[in-house]
C-alpha cells in the first residue's frame, strides 16, 4: 500500500511494524516478515540517515525506534497506523502481532 508511496516494499513493512511495537532491530524484522536480513539493515540505515529513525545499542544488538524530534513525527506514524488498519486481518496477525516472547523465562520460575 505504501510500497508505492516510498518505492520501497521494506519500508512500509518498518514503518508499520514500528508503528505497533515502537522499537525493532534488524533480525527480529527479518525474522518477522521472512525476508534476506541485509536489505532490511540498508533500510534501517537509510531512515536512520534521513532522521526519522534512532538507534541505540542493546548489548551487541543495534535497536531502531522513532526519532522524535523528527519534525513530521506525528504525521507519518498516523500515516502508518491508516495504511495498517487497511491491512487485511490475517496479514495483521502474522507478521506485526505477535505472541512470541522477546526473552528467556527466568531461572527457577515455575511453568
């Protein structure tokens, strides 16, 4: 939907995804959307250099989040949140909501 907009499929899959989860590094995107993982870093890279994303290191992992002091901020993650309620249902299941855990369960912590 707004491959067209940005000339770029792995765009609007960021965009989105960051939209729901406000923070993301670059294996879990390509993880998620099961897609080669340097295209997804070049993206990354390229809105990390037009400022409209951030980063920050998380041990050895790079972690990619809003910038917000990016003036058109605002406009773009409503932008992102439209283009994702259009999305269809199964679509929104599968890659951007998912139920998976993000770290291991603590030690000695009962099932």
């Amino acid at each position: 939907m707004l491959e067209y907009l940005f000339a770029n499929k792995n765009v609007e899959k960021v965009l989105m995804y960051l939209c729901i989860h406000s923070k993301a590094n670059a294996s879990e995107l390509s993880r998620t959307f099961k897609s080669a993982l340097d295209p997804i870093q070049k993206t990354l890279k390229k809105l990390e250099a037009g400022g409209l994303l951030a980063s920050f290191l998380e041990g050895k992992t790079r972690v990619f989040y809003w910038n917000p002091r990016y003036p058109f901020l605002k406009e773009l993650q409503d932008l992102a949140q439209k283009a994702y309620s259009f999305l269809p249902t199964e679509i929104q299941e599968s890659y951007y909501q998912s139920t998976k855990r993000k770290r291991p369960r603590r030690t000695g912590k009962p099932l």
